[in-house]
C-alpha cells in the first residue's frame, strides 16, 4: 500500500466518524466533514506511452461507423454474431436471464462456445486493425447467471463477515467462473452505501459504513481483475457511479437529496478505493443528485458532464470506461432508448442500449455529422474502450486461450462460498441455549423457505428478479433443509412446510425458515408510505411462527432478507434469531453455525436493525433495534428480553 493510499483511507475513517450514523446507544455525531473536495487520486495503472500511440493509430483509421459501433453495447438476445461483424459492435452483454440459446440450463461449453462466436465475429470486420469484443455480466454473488455455478452470500451478508481478504478470495473465484465460460467483464462490485431499507438493492450494498464499502471495494477489484491478463483475471466495474444507495426514500431510480460533502464523504468513498485499486469501468446510476441545501441540481447522473467528467474523469483521474445502465440514457430529459447526445457528451463512453441498438447507431452518427457530439469526445470515447480491452489482454489472447475456457468445474467454489456463509450470518437472540442444535434429537423444520434455494439465493439468481426457478435449476448446492438432513441424519428431521397438524411436542427443537421471495431492482422497494415490516408483507411466516412458538419447545428461527427488516414481533416468538440474509448455494454453512462444534456465529451487523415499522435507516428520528456491529455468539451469550412492539400505522409519515 502506498503512504498516498494509506493518507486517502485514513481520511476515509475520520470522513466516516464525521458522518458517523446515529445508533440505539449514544446518539452523536461529529461536526465537519474530513474530505473538502473530491480528492486527486492516482490510478494503479500509470499511462502507458507506446499503448497510448498505438490506440491513437488505430483511432487514426477507424470510419465514424466503426467509432459508434465500438461504443454500442446490444444484449445477446438481440443480437447475432453476424451482426456484430456488419456493425463493428465492440461489447456484448447478457442481462439477468439472458443465456445461449435462451436455455437457462446451458453447459459452461455451449456458454464459451457462444462467445467464441463473438469473439470470431468481430475479428471477421474490414477494418485495417481487427478490435476484439468484450463481453460483461452481472456476476454479483459469483457467475449468478449459470446453471451449475456456486452462488455466493449477497453483498450485506458479506458485509456482516467484515473480512476484506474473504471478498478478495470471491473476487478470485468470480473471475474464474466468469472465464470458464469465455467471459471477460464482470458489472461488480457494487459500492452504494445503503441509507434506506425501502431500496430494493438494499442486499447489493456491504454496509451502511462508507469505510466498510470503500474497503471492500478494492478487496473485490483487486480479487477480480489480478493483474488484469491472466487466465483468470476479468476487469471489474464500480457500480453505480453515485449515490443510488441514498435516493429519496429509497426509491431505485430516485433523486439522491445529499450536500456536496455528503456526496464526497460518504457515497464517493468506494469508488475512491476502487480507482486506486486500478478498476477499469464504471458505471453510471439511474439515479439523480439533487444538493437541495445548496440549490444545485445536478440532474441524472447519466447526463451529467460535472459528475461524470469533471469529477470522475477530471479530478479523480479515472482513464477506464464509463458504461451506462440499462437503456439509462432513455431516463435523461430530452432523450430516449436510441438517442441521447447529451449522455455522451457527459462522458458516457460506452452505452449499454440492449435491443434498439441499430436505431442508437443510425441516430448517434446523425448526431456527430450534425454537430451535435463534437468528433473529439467520440475518439475520447473509443481510446477508453481500447485502453480497457489492451490493458485486460484481449487484443493478445483470445477468451478462449484462458485454461478455464469451458471447463465445468471452474465454476464451482463450495468449499469457500460454505465458509462465506458461515461468516456473513448475524445471530440476534439465543435464549435458554435454544442452539445450537444437538446430534440425535428430534427436530421439526417448518416453513416453504426451508427447502427453496430461490428464497435462499435471492435475486440476480439465474434470472434478474430471481423468480421462476426451481431448485433443480442450480444444479448445485444444498437448500438448509437438505443441509439439516445431511448433517443430524434423515431420521431425525422431519420437514412440514406449514406445520398444519404436527404435534410439535414430540421434537426437541423446531426450525422455522422464514423468507422474502426474491426481488432485484425496482421490484423490491417498498413504496413510501408502506411499513417496513415483514410480518405485513409475509403474513403466513407469523402465522406459521404463532402455529409452532409456545408449546414448550425450543423455536429457532431463519430468516432469509435482503435488507435488515423490522421483526420484533417474529424475534419475540423464537428462542433464537438467526439473520441469515441472503446466503446463496450453499446451505451447509449454516448448518456449521447452527450446530455449534467447530464453528461459533462472527457475523456482525454491516447496517443498523430497524425497531419499527417506520424506521427506515439509521437518521435522527429512526428506532434502531439492534446498532451496526452487534451479533452474539455461543461465547459471548446474552439473554433478549420481550422486545416493543410500536403500533405499526397504516401508512409512514414522510421523514422531514
């Protein structure tokens, strides 16, 4: 680490005791801010003077055509290799959901088979000096997209394991299972800093601690991208260049209301970290930024050239790419899913425009010739899409020259996504030593969630909301029912989905897996004036917890969420409290915790636990329940008492 690095991230920590959180305990904060200005940052990758003549020639050579075509970015649904060759496309994407064929069950071979196509195709082009392709994917908790592939705890379980090398480890495993498949960009990490428990991209956020997610964030590039050309290397993506974890009452898409200090304090940190960590792409949010406090609207961070090219590029010093969002320039005023200058002359480079990709061609040429994108901003934009695929290795080797190009079992990880589990899940209550749970005794497992890896998995799970799936669809890993039964034995589990006629006096312990059916963006928040209270949005959980709670049994309960949820009224009717998240494939890293033995509960909370059903997040007027950092363990007990149960209303009061 560099004494400029160390200098940047110890200011990082003062700027996060600045706008340190209020808590259940000691609420305080300190006055100021650390950081007055966005700071200069110095890149990982110095400039490369003989890379940089080189793209300069080829740029030199290249028809306006083939300019466009570079930085346009079709699904592959809506595109074929040929086409590639005719437009001189320089990226692909498959959007969750999106898979060779439209096969949701195809091999790792058929994957890299398909993109060896594309990588023919556009090496097939006229042009004087043939670009090679890249494509990306949103692998955001390991290669999610792949039948067969080990999916890993979401982001905000992972950040209540608090272990940067963990994520570094991730980050490795990714790239490699992104690579079996002939894959070479990943859209990750994600560095919101998740203000708001209505957004429903809550779980993509680490923690609500800008330091934790700064750190984190190039733990994770750094696991991904390595030295950027070996066979197991993918360049990485900051993600969503800013603010998107702190819109309005959480709404995904929303207006970011925070001061400029605010903005580089606290949702800047991850990238801060990220871009000294050398990240090659970032890219831009839905969102908008709206410093109210100064009168200055920034507008949506897609059409805007201060936030996108004075900061980012200018001040911070970013030389990659910046890639727009899913047709996210159609949400800048005056533009739509085809056309928008004004987001390239922002600074988009590269836009992500899925299916109307041929009209987006046609308009942005008209655009240039008319005067309305200057030439000089289109050949900035192209030399940062080549600077990316030279420095990543792909004008020298193909995919297909990775050693894990098409391999099976490069995309499996078990081993680690278990130990990730295990670390990421959050014991909150556990009286009268209601766990762990004993070899030999009878135990009851109730709940639909028990033995359903969608619920257990979450969204951006095979399929972009995570719907749709069945558990034979993984073809991989072990629900927590299944991970019980391997452990205690078939003999001693009995699973009842709603527990409807189980005498529950006869187990020793009952196991209540309690879960949020899965969501991804937009389709996850929840709507402002709504409560947050789970109880409310999964009524059958409570009442599967008041059919089991109170017979004199120990009642351990599960629960599965992508957000910290308020829960008193399920908390008060378990002996013991397990916040598992969202933890991905592999159930048995929670069957190591529950049954205690070798592995004891380090998870710790990354965000504050809401204590009503109005509280949103962790600001002046919010009931915390439980503060950032808590979490019990089998050596460090303590005994829950009843917790309140405030009147939940029918609807929330705004927050100001």
């Amino acid at each position: 680490m560099t004494l400029r690095k160390t200098k940047l991230l110890s200011l990082l920590l003062l700027a996060g005791c600045a706008l340190a959180p209020m808590s259940a305990v000691g609420q305080q904060t300190a006055p100021g801010q650390s950081l007055s200005d966005w700071p200069a940052l110095t890149p990982a990758h110095a400039p490369d003077a003989a890379m940089e003549t080189r793209i300069a020639r080829i740029v030199a050579g290249m028809t306006l055509a083939q300019k466009i075509g570079q930085m346009t970015q079709p699904d592959v649904r809506y595109i074929s290799p040929e086409e590639v060759t005719q437009y001189y496309i320089g990226s692909v994407l498959n959007g969750g959901g999106a898979w060779p064929a439209m096969n949701k069950h195809a091999t790792v071979a058929e994957w890299a088979a398909l993109s060896d196509r594309y990588h023919d195709a556009a090496l097939a082009t006229d042009m004087a000096v043939k670009i090679p392709l890249i494509w990306g994917t949103d692998a955001v908790h390991g290669h999610n997209n792949v039948s067969g592939a080990t999916l890993f705890p979401h982001n905000i379980g992972l950040g209540a394991a608090h272990d940067p090398d963990l994520i570094e480890r991730i980050g490795r495993a990714t790239a490699r299972q992104v690579r079996a498949t002939g894959i070479t960009w990943v859209f990750a990490p994600t560095l919101a800093v998740g203000e708001n428990r209505r957004w429903g991209r809550t779980y993509e956020s680490y923690s609500s601690d800008p330091r934790q997610v700064a750190e984190y964030g190039e733990a994770l590039v750094r696991g991904l991208q390595g030295d950027l050309t070996g066979d197991g290397d993918v360049v990485a993506t900051a993600k969503h260049y800013m603010g998107d974890g702190g819109t309005y009452n959480g709404q995904d898409q929303g207006e970011t209301r925070a001061t400029r200090a605010e903005m580089i304090n606290r949702h800047g940190a991850g990238y801060y970290s990220a871009i000294e960590a050398g990240v090659q792409t970032v890219m831009a949010s839905y969102s908008s930024w709206n410093d109210v406090a100064a009168g200055h609207d920034y507008g949506k961070m897609h059409g805007s050239r201060e936030m996108l090219t004075d900061v980012l590029k200018d001040r911070l010093g970013f030389d990659g790419l910046v890639v727009s969002d899913w047709n996210g320039i159609e949400q800048v005023p005056g533009c739509a899913k085809a056309e928008c200058a004004q987001a390239i002359n922002a600074g988009i480079d590269m836009v992500m425009v899925p299916e109307d990709w041929k009209a987006f061609i046609q308009n942005t040429i008209a655009d240039v010739e008319a005067g309305r994108i200057p030439m000089s901003r289109i050949d900035d934009a192209v030399t940062r899409i080549l600077r990316v695929k030279m420095r990543s290795g792909l004008f020298e080797q193909a995919p297909s020259e990775s050693r894990y190009n098409g391999r099976a079992e490069a995309v499996a990880a078990a081993d680690l996504a278990r130990e990730a589990v295990r670390k990421s899940v959050v014991l909150l209550k556990n009286n009268e030593s209601a766990l762990p749970l004993v070899q030999g005794e009878k135990i009851l497992v109730v709940g639909d969630s028990a033995d359903s890896l969608s619920n257990q998995t979450g969204g951006w799970s095979l399929t972009w909301q995570g719907t749709e799936n069945t558990n034979a669809d993984f073809a991989t890993g072990a629900t927590l029912l299944q991970a019980l039964t391997a452990q205690f034995g078939a003999e001693n589990i009995v699973y009842s989905r709603d527990a409807v006629g189980v005498d529950v006096s006869r187990f020793a312990k009952v196991v209540v897996v309690l879960g949020e059916t899965p969501y991804a963006e937009y389709h996850g928040d929840v709507r402002f004036p709504a409560p947050v209270q789970y109880s409310h949005r999964r009524p059958n959980d409570l009442a599967l917890l008041h059919a089991v709670s109170g017979k004199g049994v120990p009642v351990v309960s599960v629960l599965y969420s992508g957000r910290p949820a308020y829960v008193n009224d399920l908390i008060n009717l378990s002996d013991a409290f397990v916040a598992a998240f969202l933890p991905g494939t592999e159930g048995a890293g929670l069957t190591d915790v529950l049954s205690g033995g070798a592995y004891d509960f380090t998870g710790r909370l990354s965000f504050a636990w809401p204590g009503s059903a109005c509280s949103t997040g962790e600001h002046e007027g919010d009931v915390v329940q439980f503060a950032r950092g808590y979490g019990l363990s089998y050596a460090r007990p303590a005994r829950t008492g009843p917790l309140p149960l405030p009147p939940t209303p029918g609807v929330c009061e705004p927050a100001d």
